[in-house]
C-alpha cells in the first residue's frame, strides 16, 4: 500500500508544539511533501532559529513518521522563518516596514543592567541565525557604544538616512554614536522625542526578525512614545532579585498593560554570585525574586542572569560576554534566556494570527 501526502499530514498533525499549543500542519510550519515511492521528504519551517522546543518538535515529529504504515524512510529538513507581529495602525507600519518584530527592553529603575541584558539577548538572537538590529534609545545614559567597542560615526548614504553601525551579528544604533563622549544631554521632553523619532524612522534597519529596543529606565516620556507609536511584539522586564527593584517592576508592568503591549516576560539579573574559587553561590541580591513577580503578574519567568565579574569585564572591554565566551555559563545564561523570548514572541503572534488563519480556509 503506497503512502499518500494525506498520511504523512495526518501524522504531524498529532505533534503539537509544546509552546504554541498548535500541531505542526494547523500552524503552517509542514513545508514541501515530496513521495519517492514509499520515501518522503519534507521540510518543517520552525517559528524561530532560536526555537528553545525544537528537539521536543524533532523527536516526536519523528516518532509520528515512524509510525506511518508504509513509510520506509523519511527525511526532515529543517528551516526557520521568524513571523511578523500583528499589524499595527498605518503609521507604526510604515515606521519600521522591514522589522518583523520589535521587542521592549525596559526596567523600573536604574542599575539593574538593562543595557546588558539587552545587549546579550540581541547577540544571542543573531548567533541562533536570526536578523537582529539593536538601538539604544536611553538617552540619558547610552551605553552600548561602550559595551561594543564602537567608536566611529555612522555615515548617511543620502543626507536624510544614516547606516547603522554592524558588529557582532547585529545592525547598532545609539545616539552615543552622534554625540561626544562627554557631552551632556540637557533634553525636555519634545526634544527627546524627536530625537528618538528620528533613530526610529531615518536609520536604514533593513530586513530584521528582531529589532531590540534598550529603554530608558522609567516610565518617563521616551519610554511612552516608543510604547505608542512602534508596533511592538512585546516587552521584556529586567530586574534584580531585592524587593525594591521589583517594587517598580510593578510600576513597568502597569504602564505596558495601560499601552496594550503584552510583556514578555521577567528576567532576574544579578540573581547570585558564584564563587569562581570555590564554586559556593552567595544570594547578594537576594535570590528567586523576578520569578515570584513573575508568577504574581502571570507572565513568563523568563531566566535568571548571574552577578559574575566576567560579563562586566566583557561590557567594559566592548565586547558582550555572549560573544566572548559563547560556551561559557555566562553566555549559556543569556541563550536560555534569548530561547525564552523567541518563543514567548512566536507564541503571541501565533495567538494572534491563528484565527484569522483558520477564518481563512475556512473560506
């Protein structure tokens, strides 16, 4: 009895992806079914290349084909194609027509190494194979031209746009590149703005899955203008394990709920010291903070950042931990935490476009 498309669609519509809740054919990832005989190829097409589910998918993808009656041989290749989030109205659309999705950085207040965290997590991104670009948007205190290294300018092509500035994987824009090292910016609000509007709109991002925004501490004017007038995928929250950080994680939370944009998740930096001499974990911050906010606003704890000396040694040379020491548990940190958010976005965008896929066949 020879094996017909039909069954090879059947079987992975038994697989569901343990963060979309979906099965592989109802969530479009089963691409290109070709029968040879009783031989099948086919590609699945996951949500991200930083997929955290994706040897759960792969396994149980093939133990499903396994089962076929007549499938003598199957062969699996696999791809990623990261989905766009939820069209916004018109204006944020065209505010940034090639991002697929842009994710939030922000904290209720200074000092919990936001910069860091988001800095990291980009490069993380682009080592998984995504397209990543990362802007630094805290005016008040850019730090990612320091953080990477980058001292030159960024060049206009055209008088009107600016080339971002390229390292590490990732497309970078600060303001820190436009303005003197130590200059101070003495800025009200409408200042900042177009300020801002301008790093958003007139810099050449290109095609991007990620566009990583580092926010200004707060919840001050920057951090609302961005919240309002970019289409948003979601936004990740920093904080370190004492309760007065995450006495204004509340605060964060409130104001991205009040905007409509979904959070993320929480990621606990600083969360314990780990001895490189004896190993011992000392909690200095205290420890397990961010996941109980987490659980108490239901939203995603999305992995804890250790206090280590090599990842500020790493941002003070200008080059991210994540890419100085890939194998390292430093960088491993902020891979899993990078696995979490992809597939945090994927999950709401997934959440979002489901129904108006299924409305679709069904016309």
């Amino acid at each position: 009895m020879s094996v017909t498309e039909r069954d090879v669609l059947a079987a992975l519509a038994t697989v569901v992806d343990p963060e979309l809740h979906v099965d592989l054919v109802k969530a479009g990832m089963v691409k290109d079914v070709r029968l040879e005989g009783n031989r099948a190829k086919l590609t699945i097409e996951l949500t991200t290349p930083a997929c955290p589910m994706r040897e759960k998918i792969q396994a149980d993808a093939e133990a499903a084909l396994g089962k076929v009656s007549g499938l003598e041989r199957f062969d699996i290749h696999w791809s990623a194609r990261v989905r766009a989030a939820p069209v916004g109205t018109s204006a944020q659309e065209q505010l940034l027509p090639g991002v697929k999705n842009v994710v939030l950085v922000g904290a209720g207040k200074g000092g919990v190494g936001k910069s860091t965290v988001a800095l990291n997590l980009a490069v993380a991104l682009a080592q998984s194979g995504a397209r990543v670009g990362l802007l630094d948007a805290d005016f008040y205190g850019p730090s990612v031209p320091t953080m990477t290294g980058i001292s030159e300018k960024p060049v206009s092509p055209d008088g009107k746009t600016l080339n971002p500035l390229e390292k590490f994987g990732l497309k970078i824009m600060s303001l820190g590149f436009l303005v003197e090292a130590d200059q101070a910016l003495i800025w009200r609000g409408p200042m900042l703005h177009g300020a801002l509007m301008q790093l958003v709109r007139d810099v050449r991002w290109g095609e991007l899955d990620y566009l990583i925004l580092d926010l200004p501490p707060g919840t001050g004017d920057v951090v609302l203008t961005l919240s309002q007038q970019v289409r948003a995928a979601g936004a990740v929250l920093v904080t370190t394990p004492q309760d007065v950080a995450l006495a204004d994680v509340v605060r964060a939370k409130q104001m991205f709920d009040k905007v409509h944009i979904p959070v993320l998740g929480i990621v606990e930096n600083m969360s314990q010291f780990v001895c490189p001499h004896c190993e011992k974990s000392t909690p200095i911050f205290h420890h397990g903070g961010g996941r109980r906010a987490a659980e108490a606003f239901g939203v995603q704890f999305l992995g804890e950042v250790p206090l280590q000396l090599k990842i500020r040694e790493a941002g003070d040379s200008g080059v991210p931990v994540v890419a100085s020491e890939p194998e390292g548990p430093e960088a491993k940190a902020f891979m899993e935490v990078a696995r979490a958010v992809a597939g945090r976005i994927s999950t709401e965008n997934m959440r979002v476009r489901l129904p108006v896929v299924q409305q679709a066949r069904a016309h």
